[in-house]
C-alpha cells in the first residue's frame, strides 16, 4: 500500500486551504474556542458551537493525527458533481469516519488507495496522510486521508 | 384555544416518476384529503405548505403556491423547510395555529418532482456550504452515511446482510398492498442481497429512491372535529433540533460536535424526538401499535427500532428476525410499505407517513391493517439537525 506526501513544491496544492497540514507529521487543523476551550473541525465555524458560549474567537490547533475507525464504507458508484473523479474510469474508494480520542470527535475522510471494506474493521487504527484528491490545469490537488496502522491482510 | 388538533382528512397522490410539475400533484392529494374530510376548499383558513427546494420559487413559497392553485380563498399561510421533516413541520405550523385558536380548519400539503440518480446540490460554487464541500472533497454522497451506520451495526451488534435484506424484503411485501406505492413487487432475499454494491455493506435494493409525490391532511380544532366526527387526533409533535454535544456523524457534516469539553446528553438526537412526543402523548413504546420510520437505508430502520425504544441498542435485528415487525406482529414498522416502496418525495414524505398512520387508525388499510391500531408514530430525519416524530392517537 502507498501513499503520496505532500510537498511543498510547485503543482501540488491542499484541495481546500487551512484544513490540514501535510509531510510527515500530517495532520488535521482544528479550531478552538478561546473562551471554552471547544474544538471544531472544519476550522471554519464563526462561532462557537456549545450553547453556553457566546465567543466567536478561535485559534487555530493541530488535532490528533491517529485515531480509531468508527466506521466505514464504499463508493462504488462515481459521485455527482461537485465531486472531481480523477481521470480515466472509476475506481472505488472507501470513506473512513475516524475516532480521535484526545478531541472525543469523529471525523471523516477517505482510506488512502488500495484500502477496501473488506481489509478493516470498526476499533482499527488509522493514522492521517496527504494523497491526492484531483487534478487539474494548476496541478494536483490533495486531501486528508486515512491509513491503517497495521499492515493489511490481519486478521478479520 | 383548542387542547386537541384532530386529523379530518387525509390524501395522497400516488409516488413515481413522471416529471410533471410538483403543484399538479400537490393539488391531487389535497383534493383528496378535502374530499376525505368533507370539508369544502373555500373553509379552509390556514394552508401550510411543505416546500420543494429544486423547483424554482414557487417551490419555496409552497404555502401560497397551492393556495393559489387551489384558487386564491384569502386562507392565511406558511412555507416550511426542514429537509425530509418538511411535512412535518408543515403540520407543526398549522397545527399551532389551530391550538392557538387562530385556525380551526387548516390544510396541510407536500409535493414534488425529483430528479434521477443522487441526491446533489444545486449547481454553482460554494466553498462555505458543508453540503456542497462533502462532495468535492470527499465524495461522501447521502447513501454514503447510510452505508456507516450499517456497516457499524455488522461489526458492533453482528447484524448481517440477510438481516438487512430481511426488512427489505418485509416492506416490500406491505407494499404490495399500498395502491400509492411506486414500488409494488415482492422481492426475495436472492434479489436484495444480488443488487449492486453501492455503499458497502448496502446494496440498491436496500437503498431508497427518489421520487414524484404529494401528500395532503385536512387538521381542524376540537369544537370542529366534533361537528365533523373526527376521531383520530395528534397526540404529541416533535420538531426539536440536536442538543450538543452531536455525537453521531451526520449528513452533511464532516465531523460530529466534541464532547471533550460537555458530555454527550443523556438522549442522542433522534431518541429526543421520539422522546418529546411521547412525553407529549402521554405513551411510551409498550404502547405503539405500529410505527412508520424513514428507512432511507434498509439498515437504517434497525436503527430506528431503537432510537423510538422498541428494544435496546443492538437488538433490531432481533425484532425482525421474529417477525415483531411485520404486518401480523406485535408492532408492525412501515406497513405502508415504507420509503423502500415509495422513494423519497421529500417535502411530502412525512405527511404521507401521517396520512398512513391516519388510515390505519380508522381502520381503512384493507390487506395492510394493522389489528386494533390505536396508537401510531410516525418518524424521520433530515439534513442540518432536522427530524420530528409526530404520534397520532384514536
């Protein structure tokens, strides 16, 4: 199983900017309130969701960059637009929803290439990687995903 | 004032596919539940309209539209939207007014025209919209969500994919029965679980469609019921909204709320609407005789089973496998054949629900009759914290 890292180099840019972070510590950017202390993810909330917190004052915060599959399942049909496939025909991918303990939240994402339904299971740990989501005349373009921690073919 | 909103008539126009404009459908089913109340059009003081987004404005404004379509009686009005609670919320509005001596006969409608193939947003960019953004950056389509509350159902609880076929093959067999049914053939196992694959563990068969549909109420207060001869009332209404923190990924979210900071409530969000209107009705579950769930997924109505407190957390599978559910059963879920035989027409869904609970409590349902029906909820759940449960009483 591989997996590209993002690099800072020309024709690679974040699909969506200020929302993770890639290289070897690849992570998740949160948003934390600075009143309460609560964290968001996408970072993008005016503010803050806890109802007895009138704050809209957030700071930016690495999240945790493993956690545990709460779930998982497939694509097996090609999303509708806006979704960009990337070229050539379809091939499935598998969308991970990823428990991070420290932030007591579920987040999703895609499980890098090559990973099915069928190589995981819930309690599983993954850990976060940048791969490509698309391409287009600028360059390639990357997301957050999963990937699993232990090597494939375990035990099921 | 009136304490109690009663159910005088109810109509449907059948679901399907034809791509004809959602008001003529609208009208249908509202002359329909007119005719079935014995209440003529021109009595009607409060019209509440259920609203299609992906209709132009006359969808948004669905209140006045069918007003108008009916032909303009000087009848006060509202427009909801909530997702696929819409009708709900609909109901909610007039029945408001109606208990707040405003009203004391209101119409109640929902239609629309669907387009093939998955749910998307409307075209156009829109970088801070979480609905249009889970598409281009994850590709997470509604079936998408679906496909991981099942798949956590088979690794927590052990359910199986004949256990999800099993409730597709159940209510396809109420449907055979429902005339307003799009769907009315009876499939076996061997035919669900060979469908395509197409968000693992759930297959086609076990996945709703979308549809055309419309469906309309007739509500009046007490002191009109009584001159008309009603006899099933809404015993409680629940629209309430999530309380944080949400600890259940949902549609169209990229992560659920936190609970590092607050604990989860003591309710998740979708037993809060069973609980609100059982508190309101003054039953529990013990009491239902049937129930009619949003099976947007065939797995997804186990979950359901237990959100209204059928049984507890992992034993759905249970009440299926014993035939608890089926038309025959100790509480038959979906007789009516549910989205499973209908397809999702989504301002128009919960007031179909409605109009099923309606029929059974009178006693009309012909081969799909639940026995003795005298108490029946009716649930559902939508996009960006929408949901309700409305329980009728005889």
């Amino acid at each position: 199983m591989t997996h590209e890292e993002s690099r800072p180099i020309g024709g690679q840019k974040p699909a969506i900017e200020g929302w993770f972070e890639g290289g070897e510590d690849a992570h998740l950017t949160g948003a934390r309130c600075t009143a309460c202390s609560t964290v968001v993810f996408p970072p993008t909330r005016t503010f803050c969701p806890h109802p007895g917190c009138a704050s809209d004052a957030f700071e930016p915060v690495p999240m945790s960059r493993q956690g545990r599959i709460w779930s998982y399942t497939s694509a097996s049909y090609k999303p509708p637009e806006p979704y960009i496939a990337p070229e050539g025909e379809f091939e499935p991918f598998t969308i991970l929803a990823v428990e991070l303990e420290k932030e007591a939240m579920v987040v999703l994402g895609q499980a890098v290439r090559g990973v099915t339904p069928q190589d995981i299971t819930v309690g599983d740990a993954v850990e976060l990687v940048v791969e490509t989501l698309y391409r287009d005349e600028d360059g390639e373009r990357t997301i957050w995903k999963w990937k699993p921690v232990d090597a494939p073919g375990g035990a099921r | 004032m009136s304490q109690q909103v009663f159910v005088l008539g109810a109509g449907m126009h059948p679901w399907g596919k034809w791509g004809r404009n959602f008001v003529e459908y609208g009208v249908v089913a509202a002359r329909r539940a007119l005719s079935d109340a014995g209440v003529d059009w021109q009595d009607v003081d409060f019209v509440a309209g259920a609203n299609t987004v992906r209709n132009g404005y006359p969808g948004y404004v669905s209140g006045a539209t069918f007003a108008q379509a009916l032909g303009w009686n000087g009848a006060q009005i509202s427009s909801s939207y909530a997702a696929c609670a819409s009708g709900a919320q609909a109901i909610a509005s007039a029945r408001a007014q109606i208990l707040a001596g405003l009203s004391d006969v209101a119409l109640v409608v929902g239609a629309d025209t669907t387009p093939k193939g998955f749910l998307k947003p409307n075209s156009g960019e829109r970088w801070d919209d979480p609905d249009w953004l889970r598409f281009r950056l994850l590709g997470a389509t509604n079936p998408t969500y679906f496909g991981l509350y099942a798949r956590r159902r088979m690794d927590l609880y052990g359910a199986t994919e004949e256990d999800f076929a099993r409730v597709k093959v159940k209510n396809a067999a109420h449907g055979l029965h429902n005339e307003y049914a799009r769907y009315r053939k009876a499939f076996t196992m061997e035919d669900v679980l060979s469908s395509p694959m197409v968000a693992d563990p759930l297959r086609l068969l076990q996945i709703c469609a979308t549809s055309d549909g419309a469906a309309a109420l007739v509500l009046c207060s007490e002191r009109y019921a009584k001159k008309h001869g009603a006899t099933v009332r809404i015993g409680g209404l629940s629209t309430a909204t999530p309380t944080f923190p949400q600890t259940i990924i949902e549609m169209p979210e990229f992560a659920t709320d936190s609970s590092a900071q607050q604990p989860p409530p003591s309710h998740t969000f979708k037993e809060s609407l069973a609980a609100g209107a059982y508190e309101a009705a003054g039953v529990g579950p013990a009491d239902l005789n049937l129930a009619e769930v949003y099976d947007l997924s065939s797995a997804l109505e186990l979950d359901w089973y237990e959100d209204i407190g059928m049984c507890a957390r992992g034993e759905a599978e249970g009440l299926v496998r014993e035939g608890v559910t089926t038309i025959g059963g100790r509480c038959p879920v979906n007789p009516s054949g549910g989205l499973a035989c209908f397809g999702e027409a989504v301002p128009a869904q919960a007031i179909a629900q409605v109009c099923e609970l309606t029929w059974q409590l009178r006693g009309e349902c012909g081969e799909r009759q639940v026995e003795g029906a005298k108490v029946g909820l009716a649930i559902n759940q939508g996009l960006f914290g929408h949901g309700s449960c409305t329980i009728l009483l005889r």
